[in-house]
C-alpha cells in the first residue's frame, strides 16, 4: 500500500524537499499497515457473507482476527503514548488519506501548522516503534552454521 499523498510529498523529493526523514516514512507506512491489519477502514461494499447478514454496527470483538485484535491492541498503545492532537493528525493523513489544507480548515489552525503536527507525531511514532535516523546494533553477529562441527584431523 502506497504512502498518503500528504506524506509523499514532504519526504520523497517534493517543494519541501526532505522534511520528513526516511525513518518518518518508515513510520507512517507501518501505522498504515497497522490500520490496514487492524481493519478500521469503512467497507464501501456489499458484504454477502451470511454471518454478517442481519448484523448491524461494527464487527464484535470475538469477529476479529487474532492479527486484527493484536494490531487495534498496539495502536491504543501508541495513542496513548502520542499528544491527542499529533495522534489525530496522523489518523486522518495515514487512515483516511486526508491533506494537509482539509485538516487545517476543519481544526481552524493556522496554515503549515498541521504539516509540523504531522512531523511531531512521525517523530514520536518512530520512536514509540524503535526506529531512529540511523540503524544502530551490534557490531557482528554469532556465526551461524547448518554444518556440524568438524574435528580436525592433525
């Protein structure tokens, strides 16, 4: 799945080139992953399985997938864990692929303001996730092998 336009255009070459980092991009494409997994879109189809069929309202809990259950877990986690505005921001550029401009005239700021929001969160999305401007881990890993050891004949 395709990042939103709105994080698209601030990351990867356009009139504000780089603003967002690649570990920013890394972020919003797995929050959109997580709420592709977590099913929270809309259905915009008729659905015509039978144990939907006279239900009314979101699937229940016990509906859900195992995968689906755990995602909607870990992002409570991370709305917890972000300022409410940042966490809004990016529900509705990573969620419901809302612009910039539509967010600033539906919350009445003042303009480039929801692009430094969106920034904020990514940054603490990112670091809630564990990921950093830079990979940083162990120097070398332990030799793995599929062979048996062999003793040496001499």
């Amino acid at each position: 799945m395709p990042l939103p336009d709105a994080v698209l255009r601030l990351g990867s070459g356009g009139r504000d080139h780089d603003f967002l980092s690649p570990h920013h991009l890394e972020a919003a494409g797995r929050l959109m992953r997580l709420f592709d997994r977590a099913s929270l879109r809309q259905r915009v189809t008729m659905s015509y399985d039978p144990g939907r069929v006279g239900r009314n309202g979101p699937p229940m809990q016990g509906d859900l997938a195992d995968s689906a259950a755990d995602a909607r877990k870990r992002l409570a986690i991370l709305a917890r864990r972000l300022p409410a505005d940042c966490w809004g921001v990016l529900t509705d550029v990573c969620l419901y692929d809302r612009g910039l401009q539509d967010i600033e005239q539906t919350r009445n700021w003042p303009r480039r303001s929801a692009k430094l929001v969106l920034r904020i969160g990514l940054e603490q999305a990112a670091t809630a996730l564990g990921l950093g401007e830079e990979a940083i881990g162990p120097d070398r890993g332990p030799t793995r092998n599929w062979l048996p050891e062999r003793v040496p004949m001499f």
